[in-house]
C-alpha cells in the first residue's frame, strides 16, 4: 500500500491529550504582528494531519482575539467524490472506510461554515493525492491531466462552500513525511511525488483563483532543502516527531505560529517550490495541457 498509513491509531488515542497540553516553543506573536483586523474566526478543514495541528492553531491565534474552529475528520479530505483501490473499492483499514467520506466531510464543512461564518478557512489534507478517486460516478486518476481536470471541478465546488460565508481559503499543501520519526515509518518515494504533484496543483489553483485563495507551502517551512525532508527543522524543533506525518508537541507550536505569520499577512504570497520536479502529467489546475512535452506549466 503506497500510502503511509501506520501510526494512525496511535494518534487517535493521543489526540484528545495533545489538545490539552501545547507546549509552547516561543511566546505567541503579539496582535501586532499580523495586518488581518478582520479576521475573527478561522475554520480548520481537511484529514487527520488538520485535526493534529488545530490546538496548536488554536493556541496560536487565542493572544491575536481569533477563535479556531475544526470541521477536519481523520480518513477523510476536504473534496468530494472517493478514494478507492484499484478494483474501484473504497479504502478500508482498522480505522477508516473512505467510503463514508462523501455522505460526511462536505455536509460538516456546510454546517460549520453557515455556523461559524469564518473570515479564514485552513485547508490541509493528504488524501487529495490518493492514486484513485471516484467522482462524478467515474474513476479518474491523481496525477494525469484527465485526472487532475476532474479534480480541479471538485476543488471548486470545495472552495465555493468553504468562502459561502464570505471568507477566504488558505491552503497548506503537506511537505513530504519527515524521517526519521518514533514510529521508524520508512518514507515512500512515490507518496513523495505525490504530495509534490498536489503542491503544484494548489499553487496553480491558487494563482488563478487570487479573490478565493492563497497557499502556504509547508514544504518551505518543513523541507526548505528539498525531501528527503528532515524530523528536526531548527534545533530542538520536530513538527512531526511521532510518525513523520501528523503534529505534535514543541514543533508543531512553532509550525502553528509560522502558519498564522503567512496566513494572516495582508497579501499572502505564493511560496516557490524547493523540491524535486515532477514529470508534465502534472498539469496544475486551470493551467492548459503543455504545448511542448518537455514543459511543465
């Protein structure tokens, strides 16, 4: 299974006492520090990863007057349609069944938005990059051009329930997993390409969707150098300690405070990529096929 999966129980048992102990790396930036006055209330949407990081969000943005809210669910991205295996089946493991995913995530990102009418939207999830996905009643295929134009439909119809209460979505692309972690989880090459692929289609989303959207790269702030991306980011500081994937502790305090600092900026701007190029199937969202092979746009 290409997928990093393992770890994911161990998270969900800890969750609930992360939540409740963030250690803080540095003090919380001062209300001065972000040209943001009309952001009030942020939602955090996306999987596990967005689920792990938002106390620390949370802890972050209490000194700036900001309340966090979360519609993120673990096992389940913030689009619609659903990830299966190559048969067309659903992905099912011991904790989740993808297949509940469609009938779940979209309807809470509705609710939680008509709720809390957030000036911000967070998105950061992983299964975008799932190999297989049905929507639209039909297989398409991360990655390939067919693939990614399909996906982009269900970008969209993401974006315009996440903004239906006037906010603005910022999305994190993941980095790829760090090593090495806790749990000794070996780095996949091809989830690598993977998390690169969906960075360059939400950096493409994101400059033609300028009104809508920003992007934060985290592979900028995780892995300025490029993957292998490393546990230790400065000395002392480990976003993701335990299994190279979701956050945690000291580190992820710190990545919660670098996030707001560029999430909050008056006119967030587009991180370039520092990783490995990936080969022109990779057309980004909005952008045409390439004229010349060799191109990527």
């Amino acid at each position: 299974m290409r997928r990093l999966r393992l770890g994911l129980l161990g998270y969900v048992v800890t969750a609930a006492a992360v939540a409740l102990a963030v250690v803080p790396v540095s003090e919380p930036a001062g209300a001065g520090a972000h040209d943001a006055p009309g952001v009030q209330r942020i939602l955090v949407v996306g999987d596990s990863a967005a689920d792990s990081l938002t106390p620390y969000l949370r802890q972050a943005a209490a000194p700036l007057g900001i309340e966090v809210f979360s519609a993120a669910i673990p096992g389940c991205g913030v689009i619609d349609g659903v990830t299966v295996d190559a048969t067309g089946s659903p992905f099912i493991d011991l904790i989740y069944d993808t297949g509940v995913c469609p009938g779940v995530a979209p309807r809470l990102q509705v609710e939680k938005v008509a709720e809390h009418e957030p000036d911000l939207v967070i998105w950061l999830s992983g299964w975008e990059t799932w190999p297989n996905r049905i929507l639209d009643g039909r297989m398409v295929e991360f990655g390939t051009i067919e693939g990614n134009l399909a996906i982009a439909g269900a970008v969209d119809r993401a974006v315009q329930r996440l903004t239906a209460a006037g906010g603005h979505v910022v999305m994190l692309p993941l980095a790829p997993n760090a090593f090495p972690n806790e749990y000794a989880n070996p780095v996949d090459p091809e989830d690598t390409v993977a998390k690169q692929k969906l960075a360059g289609l939400m950096r493409s989303y994101g400059r033609h969707h300028t009104d809508t959207t920003s992007v934060v790269d985290l592979a900028d702030l995780l892995c300025p150098g490029g993957p292998p991306c490393p546990d230790e980011v400065a000395p002392g500081i480990r976003p993701r300690p335990v299994d190279g994937y979701h956050f945690e502790g000291p580190g992820a305090t710190w990545l919660a405070e670098r996030i707001l600092d560029l999430a909050l900026a008056p006119a967030p701007a587009y991180a370039l990529s520092l990783t490995l190029p990936v080969p022109c199937t990779n057309a980004g969202i909005g952008d045409p096929p390439p004229r010349d092979p060799g191109h990527c746009p």
